[in-house]
C-alpha cells in the first residue's frame, strides 16, 4: 500500500491536465476521476454503515492516506454526484480566468 508521500507523488501527476468544472455550489473547481471505489480499494468493496463486513484497517489505512495526501495539496477526495462509487481527487481553481473564456 502506498503511503502519503506516495500518494501525494501520485496525484501530482495529475494536477497539470485536471479538467475545469463547476461544483454543485457554482464554484469553479479543477477536477481528476481517480477510478470505481471497487477498484482502489483495498478490499474491492463499498463500505457503507450498513454493511455486514467489518472494514479492515488497512482499507481504513489507505482511504485516509489517500486523504492526507489530498489535502497536503490543497485539494480533496470527493465521490461523484450521479455515482458514489467514482472517486474524484479535486482542487480550488485559484487561477484567474483569461478573458474571453
């Protein structure tokens, strides 16, 4: 499993070609599909409070790794509107917007 640093080397792969978007709020944010829930973690399934299976602590593990990871970049992991289980690594668009776009 990756650690943070890892994580955070991961994700800074991605920031230069992270698409443009509009948050539900109509705040302009830039935002990376990571993959399907099922298939970063750890255990290959969805955990939700209903759940008859314990959450093993090395999904716990990864989810906040991936977390700290996140936010040590300003950003955060977020799940997708239309589908809880696409994951979405997001970040503030603190760049102006040039005219004309």
């Amino acid at each position: 499993m990756l650690n943070v640093k890892e994580m955070e080397e991961e994700l800074k792969k991605y920031m230069p070609n992270m698409e443009k978007v509009e948050n539900m709020d109509g705040e302009k944010i830039l935002s990376q599909y990571l993959g399907s829930y099922m298939s970063m973690d750890p255990c290959g399934k969805y955990h939700h409070c209903l759940s008859p299976n314990d959450v093993g602590e090395e999904c716990i593990q990864y989810w906040e790794n991936l977390e700290k990871a996140a936010d040590n970049l300003g950003g955060w992991i977020t799940s997708g509107e239309g589908d809880p289980t696409d994951i979405f690594f997001e970040l503030p668009n603190n760049k102006e917007e040039e005219e004309g776009e």
